[in-house]
C-alpha cells in the first residue's frame, strides 16, 4: 500500500528522527541506571543456562533430537505468550510486569538447579520446567522493549539504546566467556544456581525503580514526516490516543516489513544457534563446554562493539541500508561458521555480533519512535512475536536434521535464507531510508 492510496482524513503518523545528545546523557536518569544495572546481571545469568541446559542434556544420555524438543517446550509458551506480554505491559506497565516475570523465573530456575544437582533429570521434568519458564520470558520481552522510551526522551532513545545494547552485550560476552569455565568446573547445577540468583538481582533493581511517568514518546525532540518510511502519522499525544492498533498496523510499512524480516529471521536463529551450533561443538568438532562458551562470547564481543556504535550514529541519513548491509554480514558469518573449526567460529561469531548489533539498535530506535505510546506494548509484543513465533518449529526442525544430517549443513542453508530476506528488505523504501 502506498502512501498515496491512503484514504484523506486517515491519521498519518509521524517518526521522530533520532538526536544524538552525547552518548553518556542517559546515565542521569536513575531509573535507566537501575534498569541497566539489573538486566546486565540478568544477562550473565542467561549466558550461563544457554550454555548449562545443552549440556545438561547432552551429558546426561540425550541427543540433539531432545534438545530440540525441550527447546521447543520452551519456544512455542514463549511464542505465545508475547502478544499477551505485549497487552499486559500496555495495561499493568513494563515494570510491574517485568517483576512479576523475574520472580517466578527465578524459583523455576532455582528448580531446575536442584534437579541437576542430583544428577539426571527425567526428560519430561525438563519440559514441565521450560513450558512457564518459556511462558514469563515471553511476556517479559516486549516489556523490555517498552520501558525504554518510557525512560527516556526520544531525544536520547538512540543513545540509550546503544548503551542497553552494549551492556547487556558486555554482559554477554562476560557470561559466555565463563560460562562453560563455571559448567566445566561446578557442574550444570552450579551454572544454573548463578542464573537463579542473576533474576533475584534484576527483581530487586526493577523494585528500586521509581514511578515511571507515562509522557507520550512524541511530545520532546524534534518531529519530521515519515511518508518515506510508510508511517502513519500524528501530530499529538492526545490524536495518537485515536489510532487503533489495526488501523496503525495497516498503514505502517515499516512495521509490515519488519514482521516479515522477523518472521525468517526466527526460523534460522533458533535452530542454528541453539541447536546445531552445540551439537557441532560436542560433535564434528570435539571440543568441550568452554569451547562453545568461548563461541558464544565471540558474539557477545562483537555485539559490544556494534551497539557502542550504532548508538553513537547520531543523524547519520543512511541508517536503514546500513541496517540491511549488516543483516548481509550475519548472513555470511552465518554461512560460514562450521568452516574453520572452532576458532573459525569464534571470529565468525564476533563478526556477526558486531553486524547485528547494528540491526538492533537501528531498527528498533526507529520503530520505538514511530510507535504511539498507548500501543508500545502491543507493537513490541507483535514484532517479538514475530521473532520468536517460529522458534519452535525452528529448533525441533533442527533437533532431527542435525541427527539425519549432521549440524553443519544448517548453517549454510540458514545464511541463504538471512541473505535472501535482507535483500528482499532492499526492496522495501520504509527500511531503506529510516
């Protein structure tokens, strides 16, 4: 639909640019420094279950076909639950909700600890453990894409973002490097009792935070049409209170072409990253926990070094072909992982973090600032949902191709697919010109 075909009287809305004010001016605002300090503890903490859960698997007489399935016990809840995150984070808030969520998780968790520790864990405790668990961390994603740009102005949201995007990337990559160090060394039992506790740190900082109030994201920063990204368009904080959420995501191209981009992007990740890459590191590859943590960490550094960037960009006009020449980077590092064994990994992995971070704080600075605040919630939810929707199928698909086929040969197939959405994206002038 063009923005010409647009009915006359229908609302357009409009995107505000994002002004880059220095990149350390969102360390004044306590509830940002609060909220950051938390989720990065929160991020260590599930460096160690990425890397714990395969192992606790494959150590204790299961097969990738199980990882798989328990992977997708976690997904499909996880799926689910966005859209329900999504509205649920419009109406009792991003914060609360986000409470309640690193709550539960961390008794699910702390669960989950106790049984590894007493050795093997029957597979149907597993799934009953991974389907509420997958249930909150649904739920708890779009509330954190939601509660930034209720801390910040739009003013400093790319800012922000970069720095979100950096620290929890540090944290990753922190988390990554002494993940399988700290499963090699205490065992499953003791990587997931740390995760347990990384949620009780988050809760408590979440509980710190003080009231947030709930100023539209429009009504600072300076405010430009958006007919070039397909937005629709408003002039107010009250007339956005008009627009419905079908009628914005009927006219939004932006938000139409990234739920398709996020559509493809969720059948390749999950299954490539959380299945294939393990198996391959356990088997073609022979190596051990701490080889695939250092893996992991490879991403995570790289991510760290985009995001400083991406979020240091500032007025830079050619934001959405950056964003899609990235996207074409990950596709190749993707493409290319099981090429070199493990050291290949590592550097593809780091150049693959460091293309996406980009993706990340581009694009979704762009979208939270096109986004009418009484409907952050529900967008964010459709957009994770999008990501996530197809995790399921994507892991329980790779469980049995990697058992049939061995795992290297997801990885090419799965950066052709990267490849061919980025350059349908190219197509699209609501993501070539943010």
């Amino acid at each position: 639909m063009n923005q010409a075909s647009m009915q006359e009287g229908s609302v357009e809305v409009i995107a505000a640019k994002p002004v880059g004010r220095g990149m350390l001016r969102p360390f004044k605002v306590r509830n940002f420094n609060l909220l950051l300090s938390g989720q990065t503890i929160s991020i260590i903490g599930d460096a160690l279950y990425m890397v714990a859960l395969p192992w606790l698997i494959l150590t204790t007489g299961g097969n990738a076909q199980e990882l798989g399935i328990v992977l997708a016990a976690y997904g499909i809840p996880r799926a689910a639950s966005t859209l329900a995150g999504g509205w649920l984070s419009d109406h009792l808030r991003p914060r609360q909700l986000m409470l309640i969520a690193d709550t539960v998780r961390m008794l699910l968790v702390g669960i989950l600890a106790v049984l590894a520790f007493q050795g093997h864990p029957i597979f149907w405790q597993l799934c009953a453990i991974a389907v509420p668990l997958g249930a909150l961390s649904g739920a708890f994603t779009p509330a954190t894409l939601s509660i930034v740009p209720e801390i910040l102005s739009s003013d400093d949201l790319q800012a922000g973002n970069g720095l979100w995007m950096s620290f929890l990337q540090g944290a990753n990559l922190i988390g990554s490097a002494f993940a399988g160090v700290i499963v090699a060394t205490l065992s499953t039992g003791g990587g997931l009792a740390i995760d347990a506790a990384t949620f009780l740190a988050s809760a408590v900082s979440l509980a710190l935070m003080r009231t947030i109030s709930h100023a539209h994201p429009f009504t600072s920063g300076k405010q430009e049409m958006a007919e070039s990204q397909g937005l629709a368009s408003i002039d107010t904080g009250e007339q956005s209170e008009q627009i419905s959420f079908w009628h914005f995501l009927l006219t939004s191209r932006l938000i139409q072409a990234t739920v398709l981009m996020f559509m493809v992007i969720s059948i390749v990740s999950g299954g490539v990253i959380e299945v294939a890459l393990p198996t391959l590191v356990h088997g073609p590859f022979h190596s051990s926990a701490s080889s695939y943590g250092f893996i992991m960490a490879g991403w995570g550094a790289g991510s760290l070094i985009g995001s400083v960037f991406a979020g240091m960009l500032g007025q830079y006009k050619h934001k959405g072909m950056a964003v899609l020449l990235a996207g074409l980077i990950v596709s190749a590092a993707i493409a290319l992982l099981p090429t070199w064994g493990v050291i290949g990994a590592i550097a593809c992995m780091l150049i693959g973090g460091l293309a996406n971070s980009g993706v990340t704080v581009l694009l979704f600075t762009a979208i939270q600032l096109a986004i009418p605040r009484h409907l952050m919630g529900r967008i964010m939810g459709l957009l994770m949902f999008s990501a996530s929707g197809l995790y399921p199928f994507s892991v329980a698909l790779a469980g049995v191709l990697s058992n049939h086929f061995g795992p290297a040969i997801l990885f090419p197939f799965g950066g052709l697919l990267l490849a061919l959405v980025m350059l349908f994206g190219m197509t699209q002038k609501a993501l070539r010109e943010i």
